[in-house]
C-alpha cells in the first residue's frame, strides 16, 4: 500500500490545472501498486474543480467499484469530504446518462 500525499501540491487545491497535474502523478502511482491512501492530511480547501478534475475523473479510467476497492482516504476535512463526494456523485451520473 502506498500513501499519496496531496499536501505535496499545496494546503489549498483549487484549480483544474493542477488537478489534473495531480491526476497524473497519482494515476502513475496507481499503475505501480493496486491499493493506495489518498492522505489529504494538512490540505485545508478542495474545491469543486479539483475534485472534479483529480479525482472524480479517475472514472474515466475506472469503475467506481474498482476506485473504491483500490483507494482510501485519510485526513478529509468536512468540506474536502464533501467536495469530493458531490464531484464524484455528479461524474458518475453524467457517465451513466451518455
């Protein structure tokens, strides 16, 4: 298991730009070991568009199952979570109405 750290990219992670850098670097990640901790730990802002763009995006490349089964998150704030989730929710919903 290896730990991704997204304080690595800054304590606020607001723009699609960087979130799809961060996109890539843990998608490179992903491809080297099947189960990884996605450490949000010391970021205090996930907005809307990185969430989107980093992770809700990852199901272009994968099912939600296998996204749940090959992450888990640590150190979410309240809002992060939220964030995430509402990014997550909205990219699954536009995938299965095309």
């Amino acid at each position: 298991m290896t730990t991704f750290t997204f304080k690595d990219y800054g304590e606020q992670l607001g723009t699609r730009i960087l979130g799809a850098r961060v996109r890539q670097d843990l998608l490179s990640v992903m491809e080297k070991d099947s189960k990884v901790v996605l450490d949000f730990s010391g970021v205090d802002v996930v907005a809307n568009a990185f969430a989107d763009e980093c992770i809700a995006k990852l199901l272009l490349t994968m099912t939600l199952a296998e996204l749940k089964n090959r992450t888990t998150f640590a150190g979410l704030n309240d809002m992060a979570r939220m964030n995430i989730a509402l990014a997550l929710k909205r990219r699954q919903l536009a995938l299965t109405s095309n």
